[in-house]
C-alpha cells in the first residue's frame, strides 16, 4: 500500500512524531542499518540516532523495490530479537501508528509482517525439509509399488479370466438345473392338463365342428333371425313357422348358405339366460322363448300384446333387481319418472298401453340420441336429459287384437305374448302338482334355480378356460398361473356336472311324477282356451288368467279327494270343467250359453279323437259349393221334399273323407220315403236314422246329418250332444242370483251387470243389500257425474257401504278415470273390508278390459224356456222367501195357484218371440 508520495511525505518531516521515529527505527534494524552516535542533549551522553540514518535510508531511490524484494528467508536472530522489543510495544500497533501518519502504518504493518513471517518460518522450514525426505523416501517406496502392482494386475488378470470361467460354468451348471426343473415343472404341468382337459377333447372337437358349420351357414341364419326379429313378432306360431319355412327355402333357392331347421333359439339364444327367463316366470314353450329372445336382441323397444299378462309378470321379475319402474300413460307424473329412468339408467315397464302412444314418446322411440357438453343426451317434451346406455323400456297392451298404425309399428318392436297351449299347460301342471304334490314340486323348484346356476357356472368356467388360453403367449405349460387356473376351473367343473347329472337325474324322476298330473292341465289349458274365444263374440267376455288360476286352484281345493290318482284326476276334470262354466255362463247371455257348453264339448272330444275337425267344419259352414252335384239329385214324385240346398249338403257330406260318409247320398236317392220321416218329423233331432246309418253314426255324426236335412232343429240336437258329452247339468237352466257372485267378491274386486234390453239388475241388488242390513248409493253416470262417482266411491271405500254406477257405457270420457281408480285406489289393506263397486253396462268397446277381466260379472235377462222361466218366478223374491211362502192359511189352494200364475207368465214370456 506504501508509494513513493508517502516515502516523500516522511523525508520531508523536519521533526517527525514519536510514532513515525519508532517505525522508521525498527525499518532501519529490519535492514540492517546502523544508528548514528549523537550526544544526548538531556543526559549529555553518547546514544543511538537512527533519525539521520532513516533519512538516508529514505532517499535511496529503490527503497520501496528494497522492501518488497527482502529476503524474508534469511532474516538474522539478532534482528529478530533486536526487532523484538518493538513488535511487543503497545505504541508499535498498526492502528495507532496510522492515526500519527499513513505511510509509517505501511511500514509499522510491514516490519510486523516480516517478523511474523519469520516466526512461521521456523516452523514451517524444519518440515519442509522433513517433506523433502518423506517424498524422496516415497518415491522410492513408490516405484516399488508399482513394481509390485504390476506383478498383482498380472496375478488379478490370471485370477478374473478364471473366476469367469468359474461363473460361466456355475451359470451353464444352473440353467441346466432350471432346465431340468423346468422340464419336471412341465410334465408335471402336462400331466396336469392332459388329466384336466383331455376328456374335452372329443366334445370340444365336436363344438368345433359344430362351429365351423354354423360359421358357413351364418349368413343365411343371422339374415332369418334379423327377419324373425323385425317382422314375425305380432304373429301366431303357426304362421311364424309357415314364414321361416318359406324364407330358408328361399335363401336355399338364391344359394344363401342357412340351416335346414331354422330356430331362433339356436342361432341368437344364450342357454343360462334362457333358464333364467324361466325363473322370472317366462313359459318353457318355443314361442315364448322366441320372443324373449327378441326383447333382448331386438333393437327396438318391445311392445307386447299381452291379454293374459305374461310378458308383464316376467319383465317385473327379471328387471326387478335393476330398480325397475312400473308407469300409465294415464298417471299424471310419469313422464317426470321416465325422464329419471332415462338419465339414471333404470328400467321402464309402461304397461296398459292403447293403440296409440303419447307423441312426447316419439324421441324415446326412434332413440333420436345427441352429444351435448360430451354427454349422450335426448330430449323428451320440453326437456332435455343425459341419456344412460343402460335405459330399457318394455311396453304391454291388454288388449286381444290391437290395430297399430303402420307409423307405430316400425317404431317399436311388436311382440305376440298371447299364451300358447304348451305354455299354459306347463304352468297349470306347476300349480297342480304344487298343490296335490308339494313336496315334486318344490323339489322342482330348487332343482330349477340349481340347475340354472350350475349352468351358469360352467358356462363361466369355460369361458375363463377358453380366455386362458387364447391369451397365453408361447408354451402354455411354462405359465404356471395359467395351468393353475385351468387345472381349478376343470377340477370345479367336474364337481358341477357331476353335481348337475345328480340333479337332472332327480329332476327326470320327479318330472316323470309329476307327468301323471298333465292330463289334468291339458285339460284344463283346453278350457281356457274355449274361455278366451268368446272374446270374439262379445266384447264383454274377456276373461284373465289370473282369474282362470284362481277358479282352477278352488277347484283343486273343493274337488272330491281320492289316493288313487286316476280316479282324482278324473274327478278333478269334471269338478273343473263344471264349475268353470258356471262362473263364466253367469257372465253369459242366455243365448251364447249353449254355444259355450257347445265350444267346451267339441273341444274335449276334438281332444279325445272322438270328433273329426273336418265333420265339425262342415257343421259349421255346410260346406262349400263347387259347381255340379257329385251325386246326380234323385228325380220323382217321393224325392220333391229334397231342394237343391238339401241335396248340395247331402252331396258335401258324402265327400267327407272317412268312409262310411260316401254312401250317404246314394242311400238317400235310393230310399227317399225312409228318409223323409226324418224330414217331416216334429222332433228330428230325437228321431233315429234309418239303417245302416243309425248304428254306424256317432252322436256328433247324427248332428252332422240333421245339418243337411233339418238344419232348423241344430240347437235342440246341439243342446243333447252337449248333454251326452259333458253331462245334463250343462244345458240345464241356471236361475239368477246375485249371492253366488257376490261370495266369491272381496272389496277389491269390481261386480259387473252386463245388461240386455229390458233388465235391470237395481231391485233384486237393493233388496239383497238390505237383506245384509247394508247401505248402497248408486249413481247414473252421464255428463257430469264422473265427478260424483269418484266421491261416493272414495266415501264408499272409507266407511264400507256399495256404490253402484249405472250405464258405464254413457260414460265414455270417465271410463279410463274408472279403470284407474280400480287399479290405484282399490288395494288390500287400503279399502273398507265391507266395501263393493257394483258396476253396470250394456256391451261396449269402450268398456275397461282390466275390470272386464279381473272383475266378476253377471247377466240378467229374461229366461229362455218354460223350465227356466218357472224357475226364475220361485226364486225370485217375494216367493222365494220362507216365510211368503208358507205363510198362506189354504196352503194347497195357494201353491196350486201361484204354480198356474207363475206357469202361465212363463208362456207369455215365451210367446213374445212370436210377436
């Protein structure tokens, strides 16, 4: 920091302070300058003067390069110590030397740093010296190491190439051990799979086989299916079968490869999902399974024809678990519910629907599905809802034989749920042996739902096996979890069919007990049947199965018991048969009665091969004209009672195809006078054919005959085949009442007057309630009485009295509010146990077909024949009571003349026909 301005600033000080005298002192000793010998003025003695010598220092010119270059290595011990005194000074420190003057602090700061240096220098110059040894000693030592190194790296090198050898054999010697382990690993794996799945081999290489037939007839199959699918749903099995018959000989015909047999069943059906249709209450039957099929298949929403609410029982039990929702079009929130159904993915079962549907339903239908804010969404109404992919929606109409638009139908798909004979057969079998046999039948049950989950099972299992290894990459036998997996899916697949042949060896046994119950419901499905084509009669008749269930479950409880199972089952037949045709003959006119009995007879006997459908057809119809006689007419004055019409019928009849018909017409040509007292005669239906034909000639043939000759007298001789087949008690007069009826009501249950011109059903209802001690309000529906009616029937159903609603067929706008009030309002628990709906109506379209069908209805109308007249007079009131009765002093006299009274308005009643 020292500069040649401060060297001048101290040479130019005349007297210097103390400070800068004592630097510039200890500098001087520093170099080795000698003081100069002065007289003390003070002391008058010779002292040392470096004042003089510094000033001589000071002026050499390269006094700084002396400083800088001095050699601080070679200091000499008595500067040192001369300089000694002055470092120790406490006015020598730096800091005060500066406050006197800066450039003797440079030279104070640099006599200390060389005394300081050479401090250290003694210190540090002994083990510099001791360093130049230890490296020259190290060197040495050095070059010895790397000699020795060298011979080690020479070893090393020898050691590593032989410790490679060493791993190289350890790791030939372990892949050779990994290799052997393997290889037991594998045969033991081998013989694992081969015990596993080798008895698979023949089955799966006969599914192969299978499959690659089914592969080349795909495209015929799939194209049939998708027609079954789109067009077939609304029609019979018959009609159905006659069409797929007709389309795979077309697709034969345009070279379209495609099954022979064609069944939907084989082509799209799932077998597990099929036995649990059947759980969830779908019948067994092909055609019920064909349209199961094609509600889960088919891409359209399905719209079931389903009178007897088949299809509405089976989508309530399958879809239950999923949350499923039950709507009307008429409940007043349900298009709210959809939309929830709609965004949350329940399902949806709109059922009752008509013949047309609400047009909000239009985007539903056509699935008109749009992306918004990377949603699928739909837009129902005036709203728009995310739409959920697991949304399903299932329509079902009650109705028998709707007329959709053709708009309608290539909207949704339409399905025929009608029950078929095998169907029906098979369930009224379940409840018989249910209720005769519990034990079968609940043994039936369980074997059913195990069987269903077994198969469930197995298919599963497969599936898993066949996934393992179609998945596994390479030798299968080298992936263990694979092997594993096929060896636990085998051995519980062993364990499930074995379990499963045990069951279906149970189940045949049971099922072969459980046969000699079908008789009966065979029988019984041919009742039903009967049941369900009066329909086409009057509108009125309309009957449900439930209601038929109900009859066929009271006739197995009230029929005669017996432990002989032939003798029970014909009892029960003719126990059943009976009282189903007083319940629905009371819901008859008296002019449709016989035709029932009639309808109940020819099918039996069609049944029991006693009666030909083609003798019936005729009977029906009298066959049809085709041109000239086949049997010249005969000619003659005995032969003019035979008119064209005659003789054409006689001629159709001989051409019935069984033998002993073809004589017919020549035997009448040829014996004309025989054959006219059968014309002539008051009661032809009771006359006995001339011979041959009297003994050859079954009852029903004896009909067929009458038909060609006295066609006036078919109700009397139809009324004695009805007698000889079923039994008197079928044509005999059922008197009115209103008790039977009502016994077999609850308060839940609708009773229904069907009216006929001239009756009314009012006073012997009245005069019943108040034989109960019961009160009833009635009401006449018309313009404006909708209203009323739903109040008495609210008051009704609250405090237990009967309502009655006349003419429901003036009441048209209010029948659906009806139909809805019996339906919601009408429920066990929620109405007054003494509580009746009495409802009448003339026959009409417009009538509800739920109340219709699950309501009890009544004819009353004017009896037909004096039998039946005479009886409706006595058990008519007052005369049917005791005490009117025997209440007369001249009892003889009385009763001859009430009986002459009463047998006299009889005749009047008959003679009305007559004008």
């Amino acid at each position: 920091t020292l500069t040649k301005n401060d060297i001048t600033e101290v040479k130019g000080m005349k007297s210097p302070p103390a400070g800068v005298k004592l630097v510039l002192e200890a500098v001087c000793i520093m170099k080795g300058i000698k003081p100069v010998r002065i007289k003390d003025p003070t002391s008058g003695r010779m002292v040392d003067d470096y004042w003089e010598a510094s000033k001589k220092m000071l002026m050499e010119d390269d006094f700084l390069n002396g400083l800088r270059n001095f050699d601080k290595d070679h200091i000499l011990a008595d500067t040192i110590r001369k300089i000694k005194p002055y470092i120790d000074n406490p006015e020598f420190k730096p800091e005060k030397i500066l406050q006197v003057s800066k450039a003797a602090y440079g030279l104070c700061s640099w006599v200390r740093a060389m005394e300081a240096y050479d401090r250290v220098i003694k210190v540090v110059e002994p083990k510099r010296a001791k360093l130049k040894e230890a490296e020259v000693e190290l060197e040495t030592v050095m070059m010895a190491l790397r000699g020795k190194q060298a011979e080690l790296k020479e070893v090393m090198d020898k050691l590593a190439a032989l410790d490679a050898d060493l791993q190289d054999k350890k790791r030939r010697k372990e892949k050779l051990e990994r290799d052997v382990h393997m290889c037991t690993v594998k045969l033991d794996r081998a013989e694992k799979l081969i015990a596993g799945l080798g008895g698979e081999k023949a089955r799966w290489t006969a599914a192969a086989h299978n499959l690659g037939e089914q592969y080349i007839r795909l495209t015929g199959d799939v194209l049939v299916a998708a027609g079954q699918i789109a067009y077939l749903g609304p029609f019979t099995a018959i009609y159905r079968q006659q069409s797929l018959l007709a389309w795979v000989a077309a697709c034969q015909e345009k070279g379209v490869p495609c099954g022979e047999r064609f069944k939907l069943e084989a082509v799209l059906g799932d077998p597990v999902k099929i036995r649990s249709w059947a759980i969830f209450g779908l019948p067994k039957d092909d055609f019920s399974t064909e349209n199961g099929i094609c509600v889960d298949q088919g891409r359209r929403w399905p719209l079931m024809i389903d009178p007897q609410g088949l299809a509405n029982k089976w989508v309530r039990n399958m879809a239950k678990a999923k949350g499923l929702q039950v709507l009307k079009l008429t409940d007043g929130n349900y298009m709210r519910i959809l939309e929830n159904c709609v965004q949350f993915g329940k399902p949806v079962l709109l059922e009752n629907v008509g013949e047309s549907l609400d047009a909000s339903l239009e985007p539903l239908l056509q699935k008109q599905t749009f992306k918004q804010g990377g949603s699928m969404c739909i837009k129902l109404g005036d709203s728009t809802v995310e739409y959920s992919e697991d949304f399903k929606l299932y329509m079902t109409t009650k109705l028998r034989n709707p007329h959709y638009t053709p708009e309608l139908c290539t909207k949704v798909n339409l399905l025929n749920f009608m029950t078929t004979p095998e169907g029906l057969t098979d369930q009224l079998l379940g409840i018989v042996v249910a209720k005769e046999r519990p034990d079968l039948e609940e043994e039936k049950n369980k074997l059913i739902v195990l069987g269903a989950e077994n198969k469930k099972k197995l298919k599963e299992i497969e599936d898993e096996i066949l996934r393992v290894l179609s998945s596994s990459e390479g030798n299968i036998l080298e992936d263990e979890e694979a092997v594993n997996i096929l060896q636990s899916s085998k051995i519980l697949s062993d364990d499930i069919s074995e379990k499963q042949k045990v069951a279906d060896e149970t189940e045949s046994k049971i099922d072969v007990a459980r046969a000699g119950y079908k008789p009966v419901a065979h029988h019984s499905s041919l009742l039903y049947f009967c049941m369900t084509d009066l329909a086409n009669i009057d509108p009125m008749y309309q009957y449900s199965l439930r209601w038929f269930v109900d009859l066929f479950i009271r006739a197995i409880r009230d029929s005669q018991p017996s432990d002989e199972l032939e003798l029970r089952l014909h009892l029960l037949n003719n126990h059943f048969t009976f009282f189903l045709f007083q319940n629905v003959s009371r819901s008859l006119f008296e002019k449709d009665k016989l035709l029932f009995g009639f309808m109940l007879a020819s099918k039996l006997e069609l049944d029991a091969q006693r009666m030909s459908s083609e003798e019936l057809r005729f009977l029906l119809t009298g066959g049809v004209a085709m041109g000239e006689f086949s049997t010249p007419k005969p000619t003659g004055p005995s032969t003019d009672w035979i008119s064209d019409k005659i003789w054409g019928e006689v001629c159709r009849a001989s051409d019935l195809s069984k033998v002993r018909w073809r004589e017919l017409a020549r035997h009448i040509a040829a014996n004309p006078k025989v054959w006219r007292r059968l014309y002539d005669s008051l009661e032809p239906h009771a006359e006995p054919l001339p011979d041959p034909w009297s003994k050859t000639l079954d009852v029903f043939e004896r009909i067929v005959v009458l038909r060609t000759i006295r066609p006036d007298k078919i109700l009397p001789a139809l009324t004695a085949f009805v007698s000889h087949a079923l039994g008197n008690r079928f044509v005999e007069p059922t008197p009115f009442s209103i008790e039977p009826s009502f016994n077999d009501s609850n308060s839940v249950t609708p009773l229904v007057f069907v009216l006929s011109p001239g009756s009314d059903p009012m006073t012997p209802l009245l005069k019943f309630a108040d034989d109960r001690g019961l009160r009833v309000e009635s009401v006449s529906l018309g313009q404006g009485q909708g209203p009323v009616a739903q109040k008495w029937i609210d008051l009704g159903a609250a405090e237990g009295f009967w309502v009655v609603l006349q003419n429901c067929h003036l009441a048209k706008s209010f029948l659906p509010t009806l139909e809805l009030v019996v339906e919601q309002q009408l429920v066990e628990g929620k109405v007054h146990k003494d509580f009746r709906l009495w409802l009448t109506s003339y026959p009409s379209p417009i009538f509800p077909i739920t109340i219709l069908e699950n309501g009890i209805k009544m004819t009353n109308e004017a009896p037909k024949g004096l039998r039946a007249g005479l009886l409706r007079t006595y058990f008519s009131d007052p005369i049917s009571s005791p005490d009117f009765f025997n209440g007369c002093v001249k009892d003889d006299a009385f009763r001859k003349l009430l009986f002459g009274l009463a047998f006299f308005h009889s005749i009047v009643q008959e003679r009305r026909k007559f004008g």
